[in-house]
C-alpha cells in the first residue's frame, strides 16, 4: 500500500461515514462547551485569522467562526465538507472551506494566527508532518491548538479502518497528551499547555481520556 493509498483509504473511509458522523459528534451535542474550550485555548484579544486542518464536519472552524474568528477549513473528504458547509450555511457563518489534503493544501505560509487540529493527528500516517504544515502557515508566535484522545480506550471510538490501513497510521490506538506534547515540541512549538481541565464532564461518552492542547509557534526556528 502506498502513502497515497493510505491517504485514499482513509478518505473513502470519511466520505463513507460523513452522512452519519454528525449524529455522535461531541460538537454537535454540546457546541456551547467546545466554544468556550476553544475561546480559552484560543486565548485572542480579537478577531483572527484561523485555519482548521482535518475539518471534517467542521466542529472547530464553525465554533471559531462563530466566535468571530475569520476561518478557513480544510479537509480531504468532500463528503465531510459538504456536511460542514450546509451546517455553516444554516448557521449563517462564513467559512471558507478548501478540499485538499493536509500536506497539499493551498494555505499560504505565515498567514494565519490560530490552527486547530481536532481529532486528526491520530488519522494520519504522518502526523508529523500536519504539525509541519501548521507550524509553516503560522505567523511568527501564532498559536496551534490540538484536541485529540486516546479511543482505544473505549469500545465505541474504536476506528474500522482495515488492519493494512490501521497498520500505517502510528497513532491508530488514539493519542495521550504527552505523545501530543512530544509531536508538538518536536515540531518547534514551544508553551505548550493543556485546557481540558474547563470540560466540567468529559468530553467523550466511554470516558476516553482526551486533552486540549495550545503551543506557540517558536520564532527563528
Ligand atoms: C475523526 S475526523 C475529525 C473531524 C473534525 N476535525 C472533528 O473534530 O470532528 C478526521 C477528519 O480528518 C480528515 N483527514 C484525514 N486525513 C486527512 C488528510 N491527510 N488531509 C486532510 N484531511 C484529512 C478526514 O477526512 C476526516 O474528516
């Protein structure tokens, strides 16, 4: 299988669950309590400039946007955007969603101030590599925000993938906080510090230990 055969996999696999991703996503039940996580983490004296790597219906962008943060999305399923559109449509939010992968996507080096990367990096055969992409399209000291969890803890979470498609993706049991926290370091980011303390419940049904992370863009790296 080919790194462009995982990434092909992965995104039949999304554009397949897309029509029902929304009835069990977190930010669809509670969007109230993942816009305060975000605005905390997000730490902003303002409106800035947000991108959200990995979209999907786009529980991130939408939230940003509805904080009055200007958002672009990206996502590699069409399938998931099309989910994500028609709910920033109803919402009446402006996002600008691009179709394109992770590591393709037409985003303009130092031209964003925030990047979330929400339940993502556990998907991706180089996560790394989407670190790389944030870390890039930053502005110097800008600001990156990874949410993610460790799913193999419960039953529910656990991915179908096929076990060739599983076999590439390092992170297919799901992330703790310090394998994101060495990513991010690893990465050149630097103050890395955790939020998920503000979820008063936890986020996830099956009690899957998820964190919220930010980390700043070291300069001169
Ligand atoms: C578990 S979903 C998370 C979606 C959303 N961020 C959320 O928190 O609900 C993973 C998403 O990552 C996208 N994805 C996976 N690999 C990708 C890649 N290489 N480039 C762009 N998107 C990718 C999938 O299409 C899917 O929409």
């Amino acid at each position: 299988m080919s790194a462009s055969e995982v990434t092909k996999g992965v995104t039949a696999y999304w554009d397949a669950r897309a029509p029902h991703f929304n009835c069990a996503a977190s930010h669809v039940r509670a969007p109230d309590v993942w816009k305060e996580v975000l605005s905390a983490a997000f730490a902003s004296d303002g409106p800035k400039d947000v991108v959200d790597l990995g979209t999907g219906t786009g529980a991130c962008a939408l939230a940003a946007a509805a904080l009055g943060h200007r958002v672009r999305a990206c996502d590699g399923s069409a399938e998931m955007l099309g989910v994500a559109g028609e709910a920033a449509r109803k919402a009446g939010l402006d996002v600008q969603f691009i179709r394109a992968f992770i590591a393709e996507a037409p985003l303009e080096p130092a031209s964003t101030d925030i990047v979330t990367i929400r339940n993502v990096l556990w998907t991706l055969e180089r996560p790394a590599e989407a670190l790389e992409v944030a870390r890039r399209i930053l502005r110097p000291g800008g600001r990156v925000v990874v949410l993610d969890g460790l799913w193999s803890a419960a039953p529910e979470h656990r991915s179908d993938y096929t076990a060739e498609l599983a076999r590439r993706l390092p992170f297919h049991a799901g992330l703790t906080e310090a394998d994101a926290q060495h990513l991010l370091e690893n990465a050149g980011f630097i103050q890395v510090t955790a939020w998920q303390h503000l979820f008063s419940s936890p986020p996830y049904p099956g009690g899957v230990p998820a964190f919220v992370l930010s980390a700043i863009a070291a300069t001169g790296g």
